[in-house]
C-alpha cells in the first residue's frame, strides 16, 4: 500500500471542499414528474453550460427520468426529489422519458 504525501493529502482535501461551491453555481432547472406526465415537457438550457436539473416525482407511483441520448436516468419513488448535473451540452433537442409511463411522459431538453 504506497501512502500519499501530505501535500498531495491536502490538495485532495482542497480540492474536495471547494466542489459543494461550484456546484451551488450551477443553473438549475426544474422538472416534476407525476403520473406519466412532464412538467414542464420541454426544458430550454443554456447550450456549452453546465447545469443541474431538480426532478420531483409528484405522482402517486414511481417514475424513471430516462434519456438513452444524455446516457442519464434515476428512478424516483413517490414524493421524491433528485438531482441530476449534465456536462455542457451541443445546441439541439435531446429527448428523455418517463421510463414507468413510456406512451405519455415524452419530453426535451433543447440546449441552446
């Protein structure tokens, strides 16, 4: 087992203390999920920006944000909230889905 100089102990510390900061920066976007439908069901971003979208399942029963595209999901029980942060983005229409409700929650992140 090789130990790491202190230097590089603190560093890593540094470095680890300050990411809550920058992450407070992040624009965030909000999505509720709730019974197979999005809301809102098209989300606009800023395109090259990293951000942060705050999904809450208001429905009864679980749901799943999906997007094959964004390569992001996270199941949801009822009453939750989580976030997810996404790495900037190409302008365009990039689709994701209610994975429990797959006919009726259809939705878009368009980057900007």
């Amino acid at each position: 087992m090789k130990i790491l100089s202190l230097p590089v102990l603190i560093l890593g510390v540094l470095l680890f203390a300050t990411f809550p900061a920058h992450a407070a920066d992040l624009p965030t976007f909000k999505l509720v999920m709730k019974s197979g439908q999005l809301i809102p069901a098209t989300i606009e971003v800023p395109a090259a920006t990293k951000f942060r979208l705050e999904i809450t399942n208001a429905g009864t029963d679980a749901a799943e944000f999906e997007s094959l595209e964004l390569r992001k999901e996270s199941v949801l029980a009822p009453g939750v909230t989580r976030t997810l942060v996404f790495a900037p983005m190409k302008p365009g229409r990039y689709p994701f889905f209610d994975d429990f409700h797959p006919d009726t929650a259809k939705g878009f992140i368009v980057a900007q």
